[in-house]
C-alpha cells in the first residue's frame, strides 16, 4: 500500500473548534466590557466627589431635605444648581458658584417649568434636538441654559431669563 508523503497512518485532517473560538470571542467582549466600565466609573469619580460636596453644602446651608437633581454649568466657572424640596413639600432651587460655599436659593415655582421652556423652544426656535436646559446665573439673575440643534445642523446656545423667557444671549453655529 501506498501512501502520499503528508498522510500518516492513523492521521486524520485537524478540524477548527468552533466552540473554542466562541467561548474565547466571549471571553474577549467581557473583558472589553468589564474595561470599559471600570474605566467609565474611574473618569466619572471626581464629578461624583463634586456633586457629593455640593450636596453636602446645599444640606448645611439650605432648608432643602430631598434633593432631586443637579445640574452643572461651567460658562465662566462652574455652577451647580440643586432642585430639592424642604420639609413642607415645597420646591427650592439652590445654586453653588465656584469653589465657595456661598447658596442662593429661590423657589422653583418662580421661575418657568421644563414644560414650559420647551414649548418656548419650540416656538420660537423650532429646535431639532434639545441638549440640555439648565437652571444657572447670569450677570446676578437667575436663568436658564439651553444648548441645541437648529434647523440648519448647528449648535446654537441660548440664555434666557428664568421667570419669562427673555433671551439675554443667543449664541447661534457653535
């Protein structure tokens, strides 16, 4: 009996293990997933520290018990405004400027809505996407930030007053 060079006795063709490169592929796409989430929270860890502090002071300084959100506004320096209610059920709005510990609040219902900057948006602007509306300061008034996309692709910002809506400054194709 003859045989061909590359053929042994008893030698069968090697067959891939499907199931060995899955279970690595698998292996690898955790390991990504388990990088980037602990990168995430790493990256996120000093804006968590900040808002922590800003908490912290809101509660010292402020009759506000349940703190419902924050938000962060860094025009000239970084703002914090807390929206809480106090013991009697009422809403407050409570701003941090910089690095002092100085509180303003005002309540929330002196002020527009989310409701109702969005329908002044909308009305007036006619975004194709809000990105974000904050509550903040300007010139010692208290206002709202807005950043959005226009009818043309671009980013525009807008500040405008907090209890009618004026626009103190519109930025427009940033």
């Amino acid at each position: 009996m003859q045989f061909r060079e590359n053929m042994r006795i008893g030698q069968r063709p090697k067959r891939v293990l499907w199931s060995k490169i899955i279970i690595v592929a698998v292996a690898i796409i955790a390991l990504l997933v388990v990088l980037g989430a602990g990168y995430t929270y790493w990256a996120l860890a000093p804006m968590r520290s900040a808002e922590s502090r800003v908490e912290k002071i809101v509660h010292q300084k402020t009759d506000l018990v349940n703190l419902n959100q924050i938000t962060v506004d860094y025009r000239d320096q970084t703002t914090y405004a807390v929206v809480g209610e106090n013991a009697k059920g009422q809403q407050k709005v409570a701003i941090v400027q910089g690095s002092s510990q100085k509180v303003r609040t005002f309540p929330r219902s002196d002020g527009m809505s989310n409701q109702q900057v969005t329908k002044l948006l909308n009305d007036r602007y006619q975004p194709k996407r809000i990105y974000a509306a904050n509550i903040s300061y300007f010139k010692g008034v208290p206002v709202w930030e807005v950043s959005y996309t226009g009818d043309n692709g671009q980013l525009n910002y807008l500040t405008l007053d907090f209890k009618t809506g004026k626009a103190y400054r519109v930025i427009n194709g940033l």
